[in-house]
C-alpha cells in the first residue's frame, strides 16, 4: 500500500510539473496583419500597380512551418481565390512576413479584398485575423498645363497659295489645331484639325488649299494658331503676315 500511494504521489508530481511545460511547447502562433490596414482604400500607380502585404509572426517555441498568404474576393476565400506559400525554419520562423504581387488577381480594381495569412503547425493550420481593402485605380490629376504654341511671321503673293508655319507642344504629346490668316480681325482662310500628334521641336507647316483670291486687299495680316489639348486647356499665337 505504501509503495502505491508513493507511486500515485510520483506520478501526480510528475503529471504536475509536465502539464504546464507541455502547454508552453505547443502554445500556438499568432500572426498580426500590418498592411495594408483593415477596411483601407488601396491606390495603384505607374510604379506600384499592387500593394505591399505585411505581417508580424509571434511564436514562444517555433517549429518548421509552411506559411500561406490567401487573398480572395469574398471572406470565405472561396472566389478568385489567390495563394503564395513560403517555408521557414522553425530557427526564422518569421523569415516571410511580406509580399507583392506582380500580376492582376480576378476581380477588377475598385473590388474589394480580403486577405490573411495561415501557418502549419502540429494541430493543424493556424489562420490570422482576416482584413479587407478596396483596390482602385489613382485618382485622376488635372491637367491645368496649357499646350504651347508659336506663330512664324510669313508672306504671300495673291493668286498663290499661303504658307503658315507654327510650333505646336503639349505634355500630353496630343491636341488639336485651327490656323487663321485674318485681316483686320475678321478671318479670310482658316483650317480645323482634329487631334494629332504634336511636339515642340517639330515645326509644322499649313498649306492654303487654293491660291488666294487676287481680289483681296494688299496688307498686312494676321497668321494665328490655336491649340487645345484634351483636358480643355487652350492657347494661342498670332504673327504678322504680308500679303502683296
């Protein structure tokens, strides 16, 4: 009898002084999402079309373990669900706690996101908090620069066709174009031209289509350009023209 009280003493003391050790030994990880935040708006940009994700990994007695970054397009993670996985040894349990992707995932920019990170351990998977963003494209920045544009002053005879050269620039490297040879400030030729190409070190040339009518007045005249880009903004120059 004394000997089996002994022996339950022992083994009580034993299953006493394990039970909390094991407890520690397999305390289970907690991951913490960083980034983006919970419930954020997520810009893309020329130079960042995806946002960096980024996490913390707290773990008391690491083991080896596979990390798994989800994002999907629902919270159930069950449509255009999207995977990367990285293994980390139980010595750098926490050597991924970041990633970009570097293509399109299924729904369209302006979606909502839901993303989280799991880790394998010896019970299973351990997932993180799941967090949401909305993806979008960057807001558009107005375009208040106004094309730039030269005249060059000319001359003509009547019965010819009138020569008009001009400079035309926009930051956008597109607008459109009217060219007026004016007398006394009502137009006598003009030309509309659509959108096209432009570019200031390029100088560009505009043809009367038909000789000018000899019954106009010898003078001095005026050769304008007028130039508007796509945003609206406009600009324009005038220089004297002769015609004799």
């Amino acid at each position: 009898m004394l000997r089996g009280v002994v022996l339950i003493g022992l083994v009580s003391g034993f299953l006493g002084l394990s039970g909390p050790s094991w407890s520690a030994s397999t305390s289970a990880p907690v991951i913490t999402l960083l980034t983006p935040a919970n419930g954020a708006t997520v810009y893309s940009s020329v130079s960042t079309k995806y946002p960096t994700f980024t996490w913390r990994i707290t773990w008391d007695t690491p083991a080896d373990t596979t990390l798994m970054f989800e994002a999907a397009a629902d919270p159930s993670f069950s449509q255009n669900l999207e995977t990367e996985t990285h293994f980390c040894p139980a010595s750098n349990v926490a050597c991924w706690t970041s990633f970009q992707p570097h293509r399109v995932w299924g729904p369209p920019y302006g979606s909502v996101w839901y993303w989280r990170v799991g880790m394998t351990t010896s019970s299973g998977i351990v997932y993180s908090q799941t967090f949401k963003f909305t993806a979008k494209n960057p807001p558009p920045v107005p375009h208040r620069t106004k094309p730039r544009v030269k005249a060059y002053s000319g001359s003509a005879r009547r019965g010819q066709r009138a020569i008009i050269s001009v400079r035309v620039g926009d930051n956008s490297g597109v607008a459109r174009l009217r060219v007026t040879l004016s007398w006394q400030g009502h137009p006598v030729v003009y030309g509309i031209f659509g959108w096209r190409p432009v570019a200031w070190a390029v100088p560009r040339t505009f043809f009367t289509k038909q000789a000018l009518p000899r019954y106009l007045p010898a003078g001095k005249y005026s050769a304008c350009v007028k130039a508007w880009d796509r945003a609206g903004n406009h600009a324009s120059s005038c220089a004297p023209y002769h015609i004799r």
